[in-house]
C-alpha cells in the first residue's frame, strides 16, 4: 500500500523473506507495484529448516546447527526464553524466535509461492557446508530430521535462496485480500 500499481522497475530485498509471516501478501504487492517486466530480487536465509534457521543453534556451545529442529517449537522456545544473555550484548539470533519473526515454509515453498505471482528467472540455493559435514557425521539423525519434518534430503543444506523473477504482462495470478 502507498504505492502506485506498476511504479517501479526492481524490487529487492535482502535476509527479509525468512521473516515474514505472510509471503503471499509480500509477493503479490511487489508484483502489483512493479511494471511489467519489472523484477523481483531477493536473498535469503538461513530458512528454518536449515542449519541455524533459528539464526541462533549454531552460535551454541555446542555448535549443533539443527538443534531447532530436534524438538517441539514451543518447548524450544521456553528452552530459548531461559537461556541468559551475556553481559555485553543486548540481542543476538534468539530474537527473530522470541518475537515469532521466523517463517516456517521449507526452502521449495519459496519457490513455489515466488511462481504463484511471478515468472521465475533464477533460483540459487548456496548450499551450508556446515550442514554438509553435520549430514556426513551423523547420517541418521539427518534422514531422521527430513522424515519429522517431511522434507526434501536437500532442504536442510541449503544455506540460502537467491531469487530473481519477473512480473508477466498480466496482473499477479492470485489476489490477497
């Protein structure tokens, strides 16, 4: 809103896509205020359902990057709330948590909802290399985080989206009200 219908060329956006709650709505008002053929460029991650998808597991003690992962959100959420926070800093990953500024969709959700409004152009998923050595230490618990949370093997390792996608000539392809 406040903006005209088809008044811009490019729309970017940079680590905000993992933080919003309502994708759709974000993707059909920049299709509705790029022009035809404008382009969306967005970069994101790490998505929840990666390594450090909290922006916190992997800062731990521990290093354990999928540990968001091994147990019901909102007991992970209090186990969050009770950790302290040192002395010199005001803030750190637990945050995005704590205040439900987190998105649920996997990585291929992106991608799908981006195709709802837009016709892709390039999609990159930077892979973790963390997450890549994580899998080969401990194969099954990996094969075991994809089944809990019913996703692709690829999923978890991705570090991060990069998509770039151009508004057709017709309107955005599904309203949000």
């Amino acid at each position: 809103e406040g903006c005209a219908d088809g008044s811009f060329d490019i729309r970017s956006s940079e680590k905000v896509f993992e933080h919003v709650q309502d994708l759709d709505a974000v993707l059909w008002d920049c299709a509705r205020v790029l022009r035809p053929g404008g382009l969306l460029f967005s970069s994101f991650g790490p998505l929840w359902f990666t390594w450090s998808g909290d922006h916190f597991a992997a800062t731990r003690e521990d290093g354990d990057g999928f540990a968001h992962l091994r147990t019901d959100f909102t007991a992970y959420k209090e186990a969050l709330r009770a950790l302290p926070f040192r002395p010199d800093e005001r803030a750190d990953g637990r945050v995005w948590v704590l205040q439900d500024l987190i998105s649920f969709l996997r990585p291929l959700d992106y991608i799908r909802r981006c195709e709802r409004y837009f016709e892709l152009v390039s999609v990159r998923a930077h892979l973790s290399m963390e997450a890549l050595v994580w899998r080969e230490r401990h194969p099954d618990d990996f094969a075991m985080l994809c089944r809990r949370h019913g996703l692709a093997a690829w999923e978890p390792l991705v570090g991060g989206l990069q998509i770039v996608a151009r508004r057709s000539a017709v309107s955005p392809k599904v309203s949000v009200s």
